[in-house]
C-alpha cells in the first residue's frame, strides 16, 4: 500500500519530466497514493473521460487538483502510462523467463516460435533496464492498484 500522503513531503513531481527522469520507488509511492485519490474524484468518475488524458487539452481543474498534491498533472499521465508499459514488459520478460525454463526442463517440446515471437514483442518497447527492474520487483503491488492494459 502506498504511504498516505506522502505528497505533502515531495515537491519535485511538480516539475515536467525530462528525459533523463529515471523512476524511483519514491516517485512510485508517491504515484500510487495520488493515482488512489484521483480514482475517486467526480474527473475520473466522468463517463467521458477520454479529456482529462489529453496532455494538450488538461483542464485548469485538473491541473490544479494536482499541484495541490504536489505533481505536475502532464508528468502524473505520462507516468501513469510508462508505468503501465513496463508492468507490460515485465510481465511478457517474466513470461519468457518462465518459457525458457520450460523449455529446458521438459525434453521434446518445441516452443521457440513462442520464445521467438514474445523476444520480437519485448524488442518493441521503449524503456531503461533500471526502471524496468524497478517495476519487475514490485510488480504484484503494482498490479493490486493499476489495470494494465496493452498500451
């Protein structure tokens, strides 16, 4: 569970992502507790919510719901989505893994098409090996508070 308001103490997701932003398990939890929030707000509530993730389009409500928590709301959706990505990626490499290891312990079976075509979808992702292993190590946690969807 994320720590409860741990926005209060955090000041530096109120700034824009730049590229060199790597996550952290702070930023994370940070994340998680403001993600929880904004699932109960009358925003995310809305049937046609579509708006609200347009990056060009944010509402002057929304942006300030978030800088009263202390984020940035551009960053709050970009990380959501990344976030979202990697826990794909996660979980297709730890699919792969355990393909693998299938593979070695039960003679006969031929699954490289498998192996090949899951290696040929994790090429497609975009993401830094320490954010990866980040989400890969709290991927359950993760998946208790996020519904994934294939980005």
């Amino acid at each position: 569970m994320p720590l409860g308001g741990f926005w209060q103490w955090v000041s530096q997701y109120n700034q824009p992502l730049t590229s060199s932003d790597l996550l952290s398990a702070d930023e994370i939890n940070s994340f998680l507790d403001v993600y929880n929030q904004f699932q109960e707000t009358d925003f995310a509530k809305a049937e046609n919510n579509e708006n609200i993730y347009d990056r060009e389009n944010l509402s002057s409500q929304v942006v300030r719901w978030f800088k009263n928590r202390g984020w940035n709301a551009e960053r709050f959706f970009t990380r959501e989505h990344q976030i979202k990505r990697l826990m794909t990626v996660a979980e297709l490499s730890n699919n792969l893994d355990g393909i693998k290891h299938l593979q070695k312990a039960v003679a006969g079976i031929n699954v490289q098409n498998v192996i090949a075509q899951q290696e040929e979808e994790l090429k497609t992702f975009d993401y830094h090996q320490k954010d990866l292993d980040l989400i890969r190590g709290n991927l359950h946690h993760l998946n208790k508070y996020l519904k994934v969807q294939k980005p």
